[in-house]
C-alpha cells in the first residue's frame, strides 16, 4: 500500500525530516515556503496532508482554494492564530498543533528576557562591545530588582505556569489573570486577577503567555500601560500582535515603562524600527523554542498527529 504524501512547507530539524521521510512519501522544497500565494497552493497539489509552521497563513481565501485531496495541516507550532479554524472545519479539514513540548524552552526564554532587560544587559553588552566600559562604578547602568517584585503573568497556561516556577525560585510574588481561575493544586500561592485590567494594577513586572485572540489583540496598549506601576518591566514570549507597538515605544522613551524583553513582534520579521533605537528594549529574533531538543519533539508532535490521522484515529492535538 502506497504512502500518504505530504509536504513540509519548511526545512525543519533534520531528525524531523528524516522521520517524514522514512513513513511518508515526503515532499520538501529546495527552499522554505513561507510566502502565503500561488506557490503554496502549487506545492500542495496531490498531497494527503502538510506540516506547517506559524509563517504560512491559511486565511479563508487560501482555505478555499486548497486542493480536495489535502485532508490534514499539522501545525509546527502552538499558537494557531495563522490558521482561520471555521473555515477550515467548513472545508472538512483537520488541523493539529503541537503544545507541551516547548513549555521549559520558553519559559526559559521569558526568564532570559525578564532578567536582561530589568538588569540593562543591552546597554552593559554594547558598552563591553565598542571598548566604551572604562571601570566600575557605584551608579552605573543600575537596573530593577526583581526580588520581592510582583510579576503578573498574562494566561496562565502551561508556559505561563513554567514562568511562574522559574519566578518563584528569584522570590518574586506571582500574580495572574486567566481565562478561568486554575484548580489550587495548580494555582500554588499565586493571587487570581479576575480581568487584565486588575492584573495591570499590580504588575511590577508583565510577562506575556496568552494565545492571541481579538480580545488579546493590542492587550498592551497605551491605556492598560498606564494601570502598571511605576517602572514597570515588560516581556512577551507568546505573539508580537498582543503589543501595542507605538504605545510600548513611547513608554519606554518616555521612562513610563523601565524596560521591556520582547522575542516576538508585530509583523515580524519586520518589527517596527523604533525598537532597535530604544536601549532600553532587549530584543531577540522569535527563538523561544529554539533547543535542538524542543524543536525536534514541536515536529515529531506534529508528525505523530499525521500518525493518528491517517491510522483511523483522533489526532490528540486537533483543533479542527
């Protein structure tokens, strides 16, 4: 019996690659594809299912215009706001993700952020850098404490919880607001915030979790900056549209905001260029999840729900 075709619309880890092609009859272009026209609709032509990352954005129109024979996307990735859901549960497709396995990479990552950019390592860094650092000194590039701090996670899911932990370990006080409150056994000794709002009030540090949604979309912006605290730090690992750009900028040329650690962006990887002006905001290129480690199991992830699918049985991460 002949093999499912699929495509790999990017060239993931090799292992990755290695697994899709010892089970399935594997397509993989001589370049990534993630331009979002014609050629992704050519090079899904006669195939069973794809393996998809964040940057291929299944709209409805594109949805629309896939070939009958696709039945399943498997999505490289956790968040899934690059894939319009209705449209494909109209089409009859199955859609997948992969969760779990990239919690403690990002979780890393956000800790990584919280702490460069409250500590100033930009500006530390770049003084080292141009031979500018001329000895010690008692007032020098003094940063915000995050020991007895309180830190406010936005969605407090199973990364937002890794953060948590990590965060507890630096003696910071956890605050959170969810879209539901979490079992205690879940919870800890972290203090529920019932609206953003109300967790934006307390926040001397933001770390950002949430999927985006229209409700999350710009959650960070100008008027909820303004309910932080004084000096405020900032960090968002989850999806770069839930900032508000222009408002986080002016707040952090304006000292309203002390800093801000941000690994994801807003039409990235075109981010605003304000940003790289601004010392204060520690920048990373989207690499929350990049371990050799966690990107191997994000694939495998997204292969074993091909498994479950073209076996007859229920993808165990299906969104559609």
């Amino acid at each position: 019996m002949s093999k499912p075709k699929i495509l790999l619309t990017r060239h993931y880890p090799q292992a990755v690659i290695d697994r899709a092609r010892r089970d399935y009859d594997t397509v993989l272009p001589d370049h990534d594809i993630s331009a979002n026209g014609d050629e992704l609709i050519a090079q899904l032509q006669g195939v069973d299912g794809v393996v998809i990352s964040a940057s291929n954005k299944f709209t409805a129109e594109v949805i629309e215009r896939l070939p009958e024979q696709l039945k399943i996307i498997a999505s490289f990735s956790v968040g899934y706001e690059h894939v319009d859901i209705e449209a494909a549960k109209s089409k009859g497709l199955v859609v997948t993700n992969s969760p779990d396995v990239l919690n403690d990479a990002t979780a890393d990552t956000a800790l990584l952020l919280l702490l460069a950019a409250s500590r100033r390592a930009r500006e530390a860094s770049e003084m080292v850098l141009r031979g500018e650092w001329v000895g010690w000194s008692p007032t020098k590039l003094l940063g915000v404490q995050p020991t007895g701090k309180r830190l406010g996670i936005i969605g407090m899911g199973r990364i937002g919880r890794a953060m948590a932990n990590r965060c507890r370990a630096l003696g910071m006080q956890i605050h959170y607001h969810n879209r539901s409150r979490l079992s205690g056994d879940l919870e800890g000794d972290a203090t529920y915030h019932a609206t953003p709002n109300e967790l934006f009030k307390v926040a001397d540090f933001l770390s950002i979790h949430c999927e985006m949604t229209p409700e999350t979309t710009k959650l960070v912006n100008a008027e909820t900056i303004e309910l932080l605290p004084e000096n405020p730090v900032i960090v968002n690992t989850a999806r770069g549209g839930i900032v508000d750009d222009d408002a986080l900028i002016a707040a952090l040329k304006s000292g309203r905001v002390a800093a801000a650690g941000l690994d994801v962006f807003d039409g990235e990887p075109n981010l605003n260029p304000e940003y790289l002006k601004i010392p204060t905001a520690f920048l990373l290129p989207h690499i929350g999840s990049a371990t050799v480690d966690t990107r191997n199991a994000m694939g495998f992830r997204a292969l074993d729900n091909l498994d479950a699918y073209f076996a007859g049985k229920e993808p165990g991460d299906r969104l559609a």
